[in-house]
C-alpha cells in the first residue's frame, strides 16, 4: 500500500475543488431542479411559519408546498426508473 504525504493530498484536494463540473454533472443538476425548487418553496412557506400560528390560507400553502415536494420526487424517481439501463418497462 502506497502512502502520501499530506502535501499530495493537500494538491489532490486543492485540484479536484478547481475544476468545473462535467456536462454529466450539470445534466443531473438540471433533471434535479423541479425538486430542488420545490423544497426552497416549503422551505420558504415553513420559515414563514415560525413565529406565528397558521391561519388557514398558510397551512393550505403549506399543504400545497408538500404536494409539490412530494410530486417532485415522485417524478424524478419514474423518470430514473424510465431511464435506468437494464430496466424493464
């Protein structure tokens, strides 16, 4: 087993935080952006939330923000599943 000194790890590190993401990695980001949306907005309509008591209209807003969440997620999993190489449809 090969051992590195704290210098190569240090250069290893420092290159692998320079680089740009790959056209892979930008492609998942993109496919990931509904739910990423989706959870600043329940995120947004929680922190809305902490200092006072919900009335109706936030608790639906709420409510739809879960859904939205929910939705999100339930999409960007049937769209891996659909993609997924060796899966039968």
């Amino acid at each position: 087993m090969k051992i590195l000194s704290l210098r190569v790890l240090a250069a290893i590190a420092q290159a692998e935080q320079d680089r740009e993401p790959t056209p892979a990695e930008l492609a998942a980001i993109e496919a990931e952006m509904p739910l990423i949306q989706a959870e600043v907005a329940l995120l947004d309509a929680q922190i809305a939330l902490l200092d006072r008591t919900p009335s109706e209209l936030d608790e639906r807003q709420l409510r739809r923000a879960r859904r939205r969440v929910l939705a999100a997620r339930r999409d960007l999993a049937n769209k891996g599943a659909n993609e997924a190489p060796g899966v039968a449809a």
